[in-house]
C-alpha cells in the first residue's frame, strides 16, 4: 500500500479532493498512509460491495466494512464467502454472533482457508493501538465491535479485527477499521476525510 502513499505529514492530504469522489484511507503499520478512491458499487444480496482502487491498481473490496477481496497487495484475499451471511451490524447482540468464513489467498493459491468468526459489541476503547488517524475523542464516540477466529484451518488465528460503526455523510457505516490479512500484514480503514458524527 506504500504505493499510492501521501506526503510524509501523517495528516497530509493532496492539495484537492475531488468532492465528486468517495475516499478510503489505508494504514499499514511502518508504512506511509494511501488513499484509495470507490471505484463502483457491485450490488449484492448480503449488501453492496464497496470496490477501491489506488493510484497504482491496487483493489481493496469491503462490504460493511469488512475486507472480502485485495488484487495487487503483498498477500491477496482473493475470494471471501460466509456461511451464514455476516451479521449487519445492528444485529449483533450482547451474546455475539457466530459465523464461518471462507478465503482464498494469495500468493501459493491456498483455497477454502476455514474460520470460525465471532463477532460482540466492544464497551469502550479497543485494547489495541489504533492508527494515529484515528484521534481518541473521535473514537470514544462511536460503537465499537471486536471480531476474531475462534479457530481456523490454519492452526494460528489472525489478530482480532476492530470496527467503529457511526455515521458517515449522513449514513450509518463502518467509520474506521483495523483487519489483518495475515499474522503480520494488518491495514486500518477509514473513509476519508474523516467527520465527526456518532451513531
């Protein structure tokens, strides 16, 4: 993701959005920031997938937030399915929700990778180190869900994935984002430019 990076100034953006687009910003820890801009919207009946592009044509697909496809990145998602459909975010309770996952990855082609996901409502601040883009108070504002592999085919689960649900241009969304595609390569997302709006 250094690719499409921004300028050293960890806030810095280019000197013009283009308010007729949509952003994404992508954190890898060690690394500069990128921006990444909604390509299109790919209908779906567990929910439209959000489909974002570098400059470079790296592609990042997320649908609710969550990643389900990467084309160009140092380790590829390149298929996601769940079984049953992932819980909407609304619907996750007090007692959690449960779910399979399915990937396939890249490099090596390693197919049908099987995990057992839990999902729970989170009271507070993740117990993680967030990415610096992501100020305290505006965290503290918003709904925060832990999502982690009970178990996987793998043996060795991947780290904990951490969404803050809110509210972006006006719409209930995943507001910021921290998902690892392996033990070592995690990313932060979030729409960008950030506001300020709860849920």
């Amino acid at each position: 993701m250094a690719k499409a990076a921004l300028p050293p100034d960890d806030d810095a953006l280019p000197a013009q959005l283009n308010p007729q687009l949509r952003y994404l910003r992508v954190d890898v820890p060690g690394r500069p920031p990128a921006l990444l801009v909604l390509g299109y919207l790919d209908p779906h009946p567990e929910g439209e997938v959000e489909v974002w592009y570098s400059s470079q044509g790296e592609v990042l697909k997320t649908r609710q937030g969550r990643i389900i496809g990467t084309a160009g990145l140092e380790l590829d998602w390149r298929r996601v399915a769940t079984i049953p459909p992932a819980p909407r975010w609304q619907e996750v309770t007090a007692a959690g929700h449960r779910y399979r996952r399915l990937r396939d990855e890249m490099p090596g082609y390693r197919q049908s990778i099987a995990s057992d996901m839990v999902v729970i409502p989170w009271t507070g601040l993740p117990n993680t180190a967030l990415a610096a883009s992501l100020l305290p108070e505006r965290a503290r504002r918003y709904q925060w869900f832990r999502e982690e592999e009970a178990n996987s085919s793998l043996g060795n689960p991947l780290p904990a994935a951490w969404y803050a649900w809110g509210r972006y241009n006006g719409q209930a969304a995943v507001v910021f984002s921290q998902q690892c595609l392996s033990v070592t390569f995690c990313l932060s997302l979030q729409p960008w430019p950030p506001q300020d709006n709860p849920a």
